[in-house]
C-alpha cells in the first residue's frame, strides 16, 4: 500500500493534489460558524444555552474560557477568537455599538480608537455622540475623538432606526459562510 502526505491530498486536483478538503480546518470552520451564529442570533436555543451558562457577566466576544467547560465551548471560543479580528458593526440606531471596543467606522477596515480612555467613559456608545434629531454632535466627536471627527461625520446616521448588526468583513453580503 502506498501512502500519501496529507498535504499532497489536500491539495485541489488542478495542483496535482487529490482535492480532498483538510478536515482539521473545514472543523474550525464550522466551529466558526457556531461561534457567528451565537453572535448574530443570541436568542436561539443555542446561544441561550451556552451564554446562559458561561457568560453571566461578559459579553460573548469578552468572555474567556473557564477553567472547567466543555470541549465544545471551548472549541467555540477558540474559534471565535479567529473571527475577531474581521468582524465589524453596521451602525443602524447606534445603541449598541461601544465606540471604544466595536470596529464601526468602516465595514472594509478594522478601525479602533487606540488612544487612552477616561474610566468613566469607557460604556460609551455611539449613539451618545448623536443630537435628539440624529444629527452629529460637533462638540462631543472634537471632546472625545478629535483625530477622527472628520471620518465620523462623514457616516450618515441611520433615519429607519434599524439595529446594530454584526458584519462579516471578507464577504460582500456581511454573512459568515464555510
């Protein structure tokens, strides 16, 4: 019988390989898949379960992995680990986007503040920095994000007041797929 490297099978046929998908990451993927859909869908049964058990005072992206839990949660949280870093905000109504911790200000690009924040501002959200009529407000956005003001004001606040939803950047739809 002749064996043959994994990294020879994986590889798509038109290289020379047999175009067998590597399960190690088509595993961390679906992984991924759950970890998005606990993201966008915290009331199905679920993220219910799950965040009912391991994040009573975290949120889902900020929660850490105790040090007794299941294979699956923490499998989960690892693989949501590789989602952070492109997953962003569409702003709708703007009470739920955290203008410190959220990457809002561009659905292409992963934008954070890095500057040090006052602890007293930390809960800040971006619909803080809005008037009543949902206009920006000048004097906050130069108060608290000097540097990016001008970008800010560029965005155009939302007339509908839809909510804040979670984007996925690398596909065009803002879905998570496999």
């Amino acid at each position: 019988m002749c064996w043959i490297a994994r990294s020879k099978m994986t590889k798509p046929k038109a290289g020379g390989g047999f175009g067998l998908r590597d399960i190690q990451i088509f595993n961390q993927a679906l992984l991924a898949k759950q970890a998005w859909r606990i993201l966008i869908a915290p009331d199905c049964l679920l993220a219910r379960v799950l965040l009912g058990k391991y994040c009573h005072k975290t949120s889902f992206l900020e929660a850490q992995a105790p040090a007794v839990c299941s294979h699956g949660w923490r499998s989960i949280l690892h693989d949501r680990d590789l989602l952070k870093g492109n997953v962003g905000k569409a702003i709708g109504n703007r009470e739920n986007a955290n203008v410190w911790k959220d990457s809002w200000l561009s659905l292409e690009k992963n934008i954070k503040f890095f500057w040090p924040i006052q602890e007293k501002r930390l809960d800040l959200r971006v619909s803080d920095l809005l008037t009543s009529d949902m206009k920006w407000n000048e004097a906050r956005l130069e108060e608290f994000v000097p540097l990016l003001a001008d970008q800010i004001k560029c965005l155009r606040p939302s007339e509908t007041g839809a909510a804040d939803i979670f984007t996925w950047r690398p596909a065009r739809s803002g879905k998570y797929s496999t």
